[in-house]
C-alpha cells in the first residue's frame, strides 16, 4: 500500500479512486469478500459519500502542509512565510497629486477630505490632504491623495471636477500628472522579489545595497557605484565608498536603509544627506543621491482613418506617458520600437510621425541616450498629440 501523509517525498495525496476503493476493501473484509458495493445499493452509497468527505479531508490536510512554503503558498499564508524571514508584501498605495491649484473668493476654507474628480473619470476621485485658506489672490495650493488605492491616473489639466461642494471655491486644476500608486503586491511578485532579498540578505554587497533600496516604499529605480581605490574617483567618490542613486522613496527611508545595510567603516557619498541612529543612540550623516531628471517632449501626428476612437489622442497621450514613465535611470529613450510600440493597440493609425527631444521643440525621430545617473522623466503636458 501506498504511504499517504508527510512523507519524504513530501506530502502525497491519495486520489478519490484510492480511498473509494480502499473503503470497498475494508466492507468486504469485514461484512464478507460476496458483500455487493456496487454504486446502486446501500454500501456503495455510504462509500460514495464517506469517501468524498475524506477526500475533502485529505485536500484540506495538502493545503496546510502548503501553506509553510513560499513555492506553494498564497493569499495570507504567503504573507506569514514572508513574516518569518522579515520581508513583508509590498502594499497597496494611492495616487498622489502634488501642488494642486485652488481658485476662489479670498478667505475661502477649504476642508481637508475636500473631493475632485478627473474629468470625465467620476471614479478617478482625490481627496485634500490638509486644509487651505485662499489667499488674498483668491488662490491656494493643495496635495490630495485619491481616495482609492491602485494606479489611478490624473494627468496635467484634467483634476478639475469639483466632487465635494465648497462655498466660494469656483474652480481646481493640477499643473502635472499623479504619482501613481500600486495594487497590492500580487502572490508571484512577491515571492520573485522575496527569493531575491533572501538571496543576498545580510551582505554588504552592492547587490544587496541596492536590493535593499528598491524594496523601499515609493522607491521605482536605484544604481550603485562604488570606489574601490584608494584616490578619489573620476565622479569626486572618496577612497573605499560607495554612491547610491536612488529614485523615488522618501529621504529618511533611505539613509535608515543604508545605515542598516552599508559595510562597517565604508563610506558613503551623493548630493543628498541625512541622519541615521544606530541602537546605541549615536547619529550617523549619511549620504546618496537622486538621478538627474531630464524631461522628455514628444510630439507626435497621427494620420488616421474611421475606426480611430473618439478618445484615441488621450490614449495615445497616456500609453505613451506610461511608457516613457516605465524607463529607469540611464536607460536610453528609444523611439523605435519602444515608444511608438505603445500606440501599436490604438487601431485606425494609417501612419505618423513620432519626434522626441529635450526641448520644448523636439525635432528628432532618433533615440535620446541617458548618462547613467540621469533618468528621463514624462509629464503629459509634454506629449502632443494630433490626429487628422
């Protein structure tokens, strides 16, 4: 007989078939070897309904066993094996929009909590962080916070529905496009970045330095350099140190990372500083740096035909937005294929043109290359589209 349970070929099941028939055995053995347990009488019965039960049994039993490897786990039992090595799953976070301008009758309260809404987008609502009072201009500048978690997007021009009704508030518009937020962390994500972190855990590498910067919340890029000579490198680096560039994620998050996970006696160096306690109450200044934004304009002209979408210029717009946003620090801004990819879904396109730059008047239909400490950065205020 087969060994069902934890064994050392791990936990093996047996099917509905095994138990059905070793029921039927042990009727027989016990009430006699002509005893019928055919599906028609009484006893076949009874073993059709005993042996479903303890298959349910049985799959409870290979789920809990499951349940302890991060292979097999999911849902909250994922999130308990991650607990145990310390590495939590990524939550959920709203979009963000920052400096949002307030017009109005001068002295107006606006309420924190106050509600605006995208423009032809009733879902895509965002709330004020804190309360503003217009200024004698009649003006104020607000951030808000969607109230939904997820990516929810609210480009340049477009927060300008005014949800929640405020007496002398007459009109509200963002001058650049949300942060976007993220979905909950999905169970193969979560495990891939775990592995990872696991992987390299407790060393002072540059992998693990960086690894542990992009597990940061809010951090979405991170290079590190290092200076393994004993004269000051060619970038300013000082004998035996280490820069890291790092995007997005707040400033103290970051010098907390790095002082929890930078080599004994091995300096750091950027343009941004800050100060990190150790467990024994001492302070540390600490330094890394933030890639250098270079905006992007495109413009872009399409020549279309009938089945290109009433909203197909906003699309264009946004799929390209959010393919320029996707790139990280030092990568190359390439037109073809990677930003004129993006448009491939949109139907209707008989042809076009697709020019880039780093002005205002972008001329070129080449690639943009980025030095690897700058990061090219997308607004849609940037991307014009035509379409005729």
């Amino acid at each position: 007989m087969t060994t069902y349970g934890v064994t050392s070929s791990g936990f093996i099941r047996p099917r509905l078939i095994d138990i059905k028939t070793e029921l039927e055995n042990i009727i027989r053995a016990t009430f006699g070897a002509d005893t019928n347990v055919s599906a028609e009488t009484v006893w076949g019965q009874l073993i059709g309904i005993l042996s479903d039960r303890e298959n349910l049994l049985w799959e409870g039993m290979e789920d809990t066993y499951n349940s302890q490897y991060p292979d097999t786990a999911f849902g909250a039992s994922l999130d308990n094996v991650g607990a145990i090595s310390g590495i939590p799953r990524l939550a959920a976070q709203a979009s963000r929009v920052l400096a949002v301008s307030l017009v109005g009758t001068p002295g107006t309260l606006v309420p924190a909590g106050t509600q605006f809404a995208v423009l032809n987008s009733p879902t895509s609502v965002f709330a004020t962080d804190n309360e503003a009072t217009l200024d004698p201009s009649g003006d104020a500048t607000v951030n808000v916070t969607a109230t939904a978690t997820g990516p929810i997007y609210a480009n340049t021009g477009t927060l300008t529905q005014i949800v929640t009704p405020v007496a002398g508030l007459t009109s509200v518009n963002n001058t650049a496009d949300a942060v976007l937020g993220r979905d909950l962390e999905s169970d193969n994500d979560y495990r891939a970045r775990r592995e990872l972190e696991l992987q390299i855990a407790g060393a002072g590498t540059i992998e693990a330095i960086r690894s542990g910067v992009l597990s940061l919340s809010g951090v979405t890029a991170c290079i590190v350099f290092e200076n393994i000579t004993e004269v000051v490198d060619g970038d300013g680096r000082p004998p035996k140190s280490f820069e890291v560039v790092a995007q997005g994620g707040t400033t103290q998050d970051i010098i907390d990372k790095l002082w929890e996970i930078k080599p004994a006696g091995i300096r750091t160096f950027g343009g941004t500083s800050g100060t990190a306690t150790d467990s024994m109450g001492q302070t540390h200044v600490l330094y890394f740096s933030r890639p250098t934004q270079i905006p992007i304009y495109v413009v872009i002209a399409i020549n279309k035909n009938s089945r290109f979408p009433v909203n197909g210029v906003a699309v264009a717009q946004q799929n390209v937005v959010d393919a320029g946003t996707a790139l990280g620090i030092g990568t190359e801004v390439v037109v073809n294929p990677y930003l004129m990819s993006s448009l491939a879904g949109i139907p209707g396109i008989d042809s076009l043109t697709f020019f880039i730059g780093t002005t205002p008047a972008p001329t070129t239909p080449n690639s943009i290359p980025m030095a690897i400490d700058e990061v090219p950065t997308f607004d849609s205020a940037r991307v014009s589209v035509t379409a005729t």
